[in-house]
C-alpha cells in the first residue's frame, strides 16, 4: 500500500547517523559568524547554498570543515543542538543519536568542556521541552592519527556517563576501520558502544573490516556492502545494522541517482537499513524528507516504510525495553493509519 505524506511524517522512528555540525543552516551558521567575528566566504545564505555542489566527499569535506568554525563557544554548541532536536522532534524522531567531532574544535583551541556543556544542556531541555529521548556520539576523524582518536577517547571521560557511544569518520579513502583497532578496543574496554563509516566512499572490504574484524555495533553507510553477496549475507545473518543516508548519496555521488539506490535491495535482502540524513542542511533534507524522497524514488511502501522504522529503533543504543516500547508505538501507529502487511 502506498505511504501517504502524514503517514510518514507522523510516524514514530529513530535517527541514528547525523552529525550536529551538518545541520548548521546557512542562515545560522552566518549569524553564528557574525557572533564569534569571523568572515566567511559567503555574504549570503543563497550564496552559501550554492556552494553546496560537490564532486565527491573530499569536497563536501572541505566546505564542511570550514563551516565547523562558526561555532566557538558553548552557546553556539547548545543552539545548533536545541535547533536539530526541535527539527527532530517535528519529523516525529524519538531516538535521536548524533554525532559530534570534537577535534574540530580542540584543534582551535576551543575547551572539551565548551562543546560537551553546550551540547548535553541543549539534550537536556529537549527531553525537557519535548520527550525527545538523545544519545551523543563522540567521533573521530580518520584522516588524523589513532592516537588523535585515543586522546578524544581519554578527554571525553569526565562525560562518559553522558555519552552513548564513539565513533569513525571523516573520508575513507586510504583510511580503513583497522588502522583504528586499539582505539575501538578502548573504546570497547570502557563500556562504549561503537560504530564506523564504511562502505560510502570506501569499498566493501572496509564494511567487512569495520562488521567482522572490528565488530562495530553499526556501521554508518555500508551501501558498498551490496558489491559482495557473502559479505550481505553476513551483515543479514548477524543482523549488522546500517544507517543509510540515501540523499547523502546522491549529492556526495555514491550513486547515480535516487532511483540508483540499492536501499530496496538492501531491504530485499534482510539487511537491518535505517535511513537517516547525515548532514541535513548540505544535502538538502532531514529524516523526513529522505523517507518521502525515498518513497518517490524506489517506490516503497508503507510496509517497507514502516521496517525502516522498526529497523531504526532496533539498532538504537538503548535499553532492550525502552527498543520495544518504540517498535509497538510503530506498530500502534501502523494499525491506526494504514494496513500493513
């Protein structure tokens, strides 16, 4: 059966891959510019969307890092938060598990402790404001050195109650998830959950190292998998996770076009696929709008729609009963407003 627009927008569903320096909007992140006495390359927001054309991720990257610079303090940390969040919650997101990279800012000299209280007081008025449950992960750029990664790790435990789990990412090429083997055994050793960007850029040998020898918990991506049928009956069999970011694809050119995703046939295949936005405010859509582009595109329907719902709250880094409490709201939600098979 077709998913209507409300269906899906009013659906109850989790996100599980977006990083909060990807969700700058142009009009904030120049307002935030303005705040901290930076100039940018851009006057304007329109002038700033329409740098928004990239080649591959190296590109993306290189205007992304840029862009990280606006923020340089711990209110301008809690705001982008408390902005993504509200968005969140209006897509009608109860999980929202977001990355965070700190080393673009300690790098700057800006202290750990300004991005953490900025960030955690912004998680904490949201639950306040609107039930809306997060989990920070803290991530780290692969183009810098595991030892980079491990002192992220160790300045980070003043927080460790409050974090969800580490991360890997930043571009993949030449940089596979074992060059980061001790720090995701740290990470690992001291109770964290971990995950890895894979299989986006890189091949599927780095979604096999990141599912097989690391043993992430998720692997972010993980869409070049489908370039081997044992590696995909490995993900299945184990029930791997992977946080897709479909429009992300398209824009960063994963892929030729929406239509060219392989997100049916990772459902077809059993895949546990969750689609999630990546950095909403460069590729043009929130969770939201990839499930309607999603839909459009690949022709899903609600069914489909409503497993990448369930999908996304069963990879969620939360307790057993809180995963099944959210997967019966799907199901309620489902019965309410639409048959599924």
């Amino acid at each position: 059966m077709h998913a209507s627009d409300a269906f899906i927008r009013g659906l109850p569903k989790a996100e599980l891959h977006m990083h909060l320096e990807g969700s700058i909007e142009p009009e904030t992140m120049l307002a935030l510019a303005e705040r901290n006495h930076l100039r940018l390359r851009w006057d304007t927001p329109e002038a700033l969307r329409a740098a928004y054309d990239f080649a591959d991720l190296q590109s993306f990257l290189d205007l992304y890092y840029d862009g990280c610079r606006v923020m340089a303090q711990a209110q301008d940390y809690y705001d982008v938060t408390l902005a993504y969040l509200r968005r969140a919650h209006e897509d009608g997101v109860l999980r929202a598990e977001f990355f965070v990279g700190p080393q673009n800012a300690t790098q700057r000299g800006i202290p750990m402790a300004a991005v953490m209280e900025g960030v955690l007081a912004a998680v904490h008025d949201a639950e306040d404001q609107w039930s809306i449950s997060a989990g920070l992960l803290i991530i780290a750029q692969r183009h810098r050195s595991e030892a980079d990664a491990i002192a992220l790790l160790d300045a980070a435990m003043p927080w460790a109650d409050r974090i969800a789990g580490f991360g890997l990412g930043g571009a993949e090429r030449d940089h596979p998830p074992n060059k980061f083997a001790a720090y995701f055994r740290r990470c690992r050793d001291r109770g964290f959950r971990i995950t890895a960007h894979a299989g986006e850029e890189g091949p599927a040998a780095y979604v096999r190292d990141a599912a097989e020898t690391i043993g992430v918990d998720r692997v972010d991506h993980g869409v070049a998998c489908m370039d081997d049928p044992t590696l995909v009956q490995f993900l299945a069999d184990r029930k791997v996770p992977l946080t897709v970011c479909p429009l992300s694809n398209v824009r960063l050119r994963v892929v030729d076009s929406l239509a060219a995703h392989p997100l049916r046939a990772m459902l077809a295949a059993g895949l546990n696929v969750s689609v999630n936005s990546d950095d909403p405010a460069y590729f043009g859509g929130y969770v939201n709008d990839n499930l309607l582009a999603c839909r459009g595109a690949l022709g899903l329907s609600a069914a489909e729609i409503a497993t990448l719902a369930r999908n996304s709250f069963a990879a969620a880094f939360m307790p057993p009963a809180g995963i099944q409490r959210c997967i019966a709201l799907v199901d309620d939600w489902c019965a309410r407003h639409v048959t599924v098979a």
